[in-house]
C-alpha cells in the first residue's frame, strides 16, 4: 500500500510554480499619470527617484488633466491605468502620457515640450506637436531638450507599443502661459483623450476643437 501511494505521488506530482522574481506586467490601453502628484508623501517609499516636487503649482493642476483624459478615454471604452507620481508594479499599454508642466528660473524661456525614450514613440511625439501646436499660441520646445524628458524614470516601469510620452503642457512660471493655462485644464485633458483614442485607434474620441 505504501508502496503504491509512493508510485502515485511520483507519477502526479503538483509542484508549486516558483516565485516570479518580476512581478507579471498589469496590461492596459493606455497609461495616464499626473506629474509629481503624491509627492512628497509618496518619496520616502522610492528613495531610488529623485523627489522632485516641480514647478510652483504643477502639482495642484496634473492632476486635473489627467482626471479628465481618464474620465473621457473610460466612457470611451479605452482601458486606462491612472497613476501618481510613484507607483508599484509595471505596465504593458499601447500608449502612455506623463503630463507635466514646465518651470524655469528664468520664467517665460522654454513652453510645451515633450520627451520620449525610444524610436518608436516618434511618430506619436510629431502627431501631438503637430496637434497641440495648433492651439497652443506660445514656444514649443524641441523634443528631448532635457535629459529628464529624455529619461523619464517612469518609462523604465511602463512598455508601450504606440508610443510613451511625457508631455509639458506649458511653462507654468511665464505669467501669459499660466494665465493662458489655468482655465484650459479640463480641455487640456479633452484633447489628450482625442489625441490617444486617436493614436491607438481605439474608443473614437471626438476632437473637441478650439477651446469654448
Ligand atoms: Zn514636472
């Protein structure tokens, strides 16, 4: 009997799958974080990220952006990971958008920008300039003018397929384009639902055109 209870035990063994030493990527359409939103709260949890807490005032609008693409992309049917600044986990998406605005010392010097880490995101990075150039009246940096744009931390934790990228909406210390800005948020967020929906062709988002 033992012997035959030992037989079966060998011949169906139930092993354990062994720990994954990298936790399984969360799969989503697009990824939408605000910039620096959590912080500093959230820093002492990622001492490996610089604890850059942006521009004056950056923090308090990120997120208002990026509520609303979320809000618009969702009743869309668009799948989307709405993330702080820091966050656990890794993301495989079709898309991504870390939405930033500018601050400079010297106020009014830089304006929009964007950066991206890889070949592949150039094609969404010519589509958003060409796109928000049409709206925004003030200078429009060249992309990847600083290495924070070039080498966002957050790209190392989200892979996307259609394009990952950070976009600075203004330069939020030049007096016009905080002026300008601040009653634009919400259609800030509605053009970059248009603009994904658009790009990962997926949920049809109308364009909402010139801001009313
Ligand atoms: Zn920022």
């Amino acid at each position: 009997m033992i012997s035959l209870l030992l037989a079966l035990a060998i011949a169906s063994p139930t092993p354990s799958p062994p720990p994954s030493p990298v936790p399984t990527p969360i799969r989503v359409d697009v990824v939408v974080q605000a910039g620096h939103e959590g912080r500093p709260a959230s820093c002492a949890r990622f001492p490996h990220h610089r604890c850059d807490l942006g521009a004056k005032g950056e923090v308090q609008w990120t997120p208002v952006v990026a509520d609303e693409v979320t809000r618009v992309l969702r009743a869309h049917g668009v799948t989307v990971a709405r993330l702080p600044a820091d966050f656990d986990g890794r993301y495989v998406a079709d898309a991504a958008v870390f939405i930033h605005f500018d601050g400079n010392d010297k106020p009014c010097s830089t304006g929009a920008s964007i950066g991206y880490h890889r070949a592949l995101s150039l094609h969404a990075a010519h589509a958003w300039r060409a796109y928000y150039k049409r709206y925004f009246p003030f200078r429009f940096m060249p992309d990847n003018f600083t290495d924070n744009l070039l080498d966002y931390y957050a790209f190392r934790r989200v892979k996307t397929t259609d394009g990952g990228l950070v976009v600075e909406l203004s330069e939020i210390d030049c007096p016009v384009q905080r002026a300008w800005t601040a009653p634009r948020l919400l259609w800030q967020g509605d053009l970059l639902a248009h603009f994904l929906s658009t790009l990962i062709g997926r949920g049809h988002v109308p364009d909402p055109g010139s801001f009313k």
